[in-house]
C-alpha cells in the first residue's frame, strides 16, 4: 500500500528518479519502492520506512544535506556514531541521538536553545542531574523537571511564578512543607495540597475564599469539626458537610457536579 500523497518529490523540490539512485539495486530486492519506502523522498513517513528496511544503511547518513534524513537515520545508526550529532544545528537531530547516548554525554543538552529538546532532555534524567533545569526559562520544562525531581529538591519550585509548575509542586512536595502551599495565591495550587494534607490539618482551610477548597475541606474533616461549613453559602459544600454531620440537605436545593 502506498501513502496517499501521489507523488515523488526529493527535499529540493526535484522529481526523484529511481534510475539515477545509488540504491536504485534494492528495488528488485524489494527493500525500496517509489513513493513508499524512499531515503531521497521529501516526506519523513517515507525515509523512516525506508531505514526500517535498511538500518544497515543509516550510518552513511548521519551528515546529509536534508535534516529529516539525519534525524531518521540517526535512530538506527551505530550508537558510536552518534555523539557529533549532538552539535547538529536541527533540534529534532539532536534529541534523536540523545535519546539513544549515555546520560553522560548528553548532560549538556539541559542548556539546549530549543525548549523541544531541553523537555525531552529532562524526561530522560533523575534527581540531582536536574537540578539544573529547576531554573530553566522555560515553565514547561520546570513543570517536567517537577514531575520527575526528587520530592526533597522541589522547595525551590514552591514560589514559581508558573501555576501550573506549582500545582505539580503541591501534588509531590513532602508533606511538612503543605501547610505553605495551601496559602498559595492560586485556588488550584491550594486545592492540590488541600488533597493531601492530613485531616487534623484542614480544619486552616475551612474559610477559603474558593469554593472547591472548602467542598475538599468538608469532604475530609472531622464531623465534630464542620461547624459553619454546614451552613456555607455554596451548596456543594454545604450539602457535603451536613452529609457528613449527619442533618439531611434542605428540600430544593441544587447540586452541580464538581469540575474534573
């Protein structure tokens, strides 16, 4: 089956000509075929195809003009070949090589000037080889290197300036640091810790200005502890403490689903 583009275009924008390939013997080995499994071929569907059914080939590749081609053909090369591809001016070439090399020779990608590669750098690292990264520019790669950190290590991400870097924060921070991000400036990072905090503990968080909060508060606290909460002027909260009290919920009253 052929790719529905109808066409065979090298990266140059040139008809490819399968007579004047170097290759051009493969095809009656059935190990290339126009528009289907192509290395000069412009669409990287087709290059990939091609080194699946020739990775013997690849290392003659690494240095080709067409960036595609070295990024494909740098997944199936020898792996010794692969450090000068680390210096390659295409980010998608450098994470190809990356991702196949010792963690030791691809350390300094953590200070790559493409965000693409500095995320998937830090999806590949633990602990102390990402500390570096804690103060990345980019929140998206904070928010990865949150995900991935030793719980001990993520104080220094407790007052980023990136919500959703703190929230990840408040969901693996130890927890005799939570009590501080429950005094958050944002709800959600409040309600990330209210979720874990121990419940002799929640009872601060009673008169949160968000309602959700409070739903997470009555949902948790000590019976004997939900005193005005019963009478909360939002009425998944209310309902959810005299549920909770043991008083059944006022005739009438209208219930929303709380947010996923």
């Amino acid at each position: 089956m052929t790719d529905a583009i109808d066409e065979a275009i090298d990266w140059r924008g040139a008809e490819i000509a399968c007579g004047a390939c170097v290759h051009d013997a493969l095809r009656a080995e059935g190990r290339c075929r126009l528009k289907h499994a192509c290395v000069n071929d412009r669409y990287a569907r087709r290059i990939d195809r091609f080194f699946n059914w020739n990775p013997e080939l690849a290392n003659t590749y690494i240095h080709h003009e067409h960036f595609e081609v070295r990024a494909i053909a740098a997944k199936h090369a020898d792996v010794f070949q692969l450090p000068p591809l680390l210096d390659d001016p295409e980010e998608t070439v450098r994470w190809n090589a990356a991702r196949r090399l010792p963690k030791r020779l691809i350390l300094r990608l953590r200070q790559d000037p493409h965000r693409e590669v500095r995320i998937r750098i830090a999806s590949l690292l633990d602990d102390a080889e990402l500390v570096p990264m804690l103060s990345d520019p980019d929140y998206y790669v904070r928010m990865v290197v949150a995900r991935r950190v030793a719980p001990p290590l993520l104080s220094r991400l407790m007052e980023d300036e990136e919500v959703e870097v703190r929230r990840v924060v408040a969901q693996r921070l130890p927890a005799e640091w939570l009590l501080r991000m429950a005094q958050d400036p944002a709800a959600s990072v409040r309600l990330e810790a209210a979720r874990r905090l121990a419940p002799d503990l929640l009872a601060r968080l009673k008169d949160d200005p968000d309602w959700r909060v409070r739903y997470e508060v009555a949902s948790r606290l000590s019976p004997a502890q939900l005193g005005a909460l019963a009478e909360d002027k939002d009425v998944m909260v209310r309902e959810m403490a005299r549920s909770r009290g043991g008083v059944r919920p006022e005739a009438g009253e209208l219930v929303r689903e709380m947010p996923r």
